[in-house]
C-alpha cells in the first residue's frame, strides 16, 4: 500500500464517512454501476439502496397493494431514509427495513448497516428530498435513454421481482414513465456528475478518479491516487 493511500486510509477512520447519492430512472442501472463502484474503491463501501425503504403496507391486502404507485416519492419514507444516512454519516450503527418486492411490502426482517468511509446511497429519489442534499458528498445522476431504461427494467422485474410482462408493461406506462418525467429527471440539475452510459469503463473510471480527488481535498492531502 502506497505511502498516500496509507495517509488517507488512516485521516478517513478519525473523520465522517464520503457520501454519495447516486440516483437516475428506473432501470438506468445503478444498483449494477453502485456495485462496480465500490469494488474498485480501495476503501470499504456501505451501499443503502433507497429501494429498501418503501412505506410499510402491511395495513392493505395483497391486491391493493399491487395498485399503488411506487414510482412516486411519497411511496418512500423518506424520513426514515433521512435518519439512516444521519446515523451513518456521523458513524453510528444502524437498521434498515429489507423489502420484499413479490408481496408489494416490507418483509419482517431488518438488515443492520454499519458506518464505513464511503456510504453509498442508490436509488431513483436520492436527489429529491432536499434535506438529504445537505449530507452528500457528492452526487451523481445516469441519464440514460428511455427504451434501454424499459428494456432493463421489463428482464429486471421479471426475473427478479416476480412481475409479469404485462404487469411491468401497464406499470411503466401508468407510473414510471410520468413519475419519471415529473420527479425524477428534473433531479438531474442537482447532480454533480451526469452520464449517459452507466457502464463504459472510462464512466467508472471518471467516477473513481473524481472520488479519489474529492477525498484528497478533504483530507488536505496532495496528490493523486491511481
């Protein structure tokens, strides 16, 4: 381990971790782009996927639930999103709900998050509520073109969230479609980053290296990482 990355890794366990929001449409991929991310940082990397934080429904039979609009910001509590970022930025343990997307509501279990030096916050609100901006670091926002974000999201849902064709079809048009262009999309002014290819190597890259910076200049260390 270089003489520099030594200096930062010992600054970063005395101070708040770096936080960054990474948020774009459904299907823009940044659960997928979260996880190469944290990979090729040097650093330990806590992702909290927005995801896991939809408001409990356990109120509502199955079928009502199937009929809420999920791609809204108010499908979320964003409170409790808020808090948890909170505990985590100033290093304290935490818990999250763990969603079950099958039954349309939170499932019992509780996953514990523990603070590291980056936190990384994914998920397509993450630029929206804007007490949360005032924790980031830095933020970032894939603006990816609308048919690949569909076709990611119609191989996503059906494999992974036991949705149907139709069912992924009627949601895109009825919900994430006009949620995106209402409340998403014009999150993207307050990204410090925009891309438009989620997984080019040279758009990690970028990230990474902006990273690496943006954490040199924190810590009031010169210099440049690789």
């Amino acid at each position: 381990m270089n003489i520099l990355l030594d200096s930062i890794q010992t600054s970063m366990k005395n101070s708040k971790p770096f936080i960054i929001a990474l948020a774009g449409g459904s299907g823009s991929g940044k659960t997928t782009v979260s996880k190469i991310i944290a990979t090729s940082l040097p650093w330990k990397t806590t992702i909290v996927p927005l995801d896991q934080f939809y408001a409990d429904l356990s109120h509502l039979p199955l079928q009502e639930r199937k009929k809420i609009n999920f791609d809204a910001p108010e499908s979320i509590d964003m409170d409790l999103a808020y808090h948890t970022i909170f505990d985590l930025h100033h290093g304290r343990e935490t818990t999250i709900p763990v969603y079950d997307f099958p039954s349309y509501n939170r499932s019992s279990q509780i996953e514990r998050l523990s603070p590291a030096p980056i936190i990384l916050f994914e998920g397509m609100h993450v630029l929206y509520h804007e007490p949360l901006l005032e924790l980031y670091d830095m933020s970032i926002f894939l603006n990816i073109d609308e048919q690949t974000r569909f076709e990611r999201k119609l191989e996503r849902d059906i494999r992974e969230r036991g949705r149907t064709y139709g069912s992924v079809c009627d949601m895109w048009r009825t919900f994430t479609k006009p949620m995106h262009n209402i409340y998403v999309q014009p999150t993207c002014i307050r990204a410090d980053l925009v891309f438009t290819d989620s997984f080019a190597t040279q758009v990690i890259q970028v990230i990474t290296d902006i990273i690496h910076q943006k954490i040199n200049m924190s810590h009031n260390i010169s210099g440049y990482l690789p």
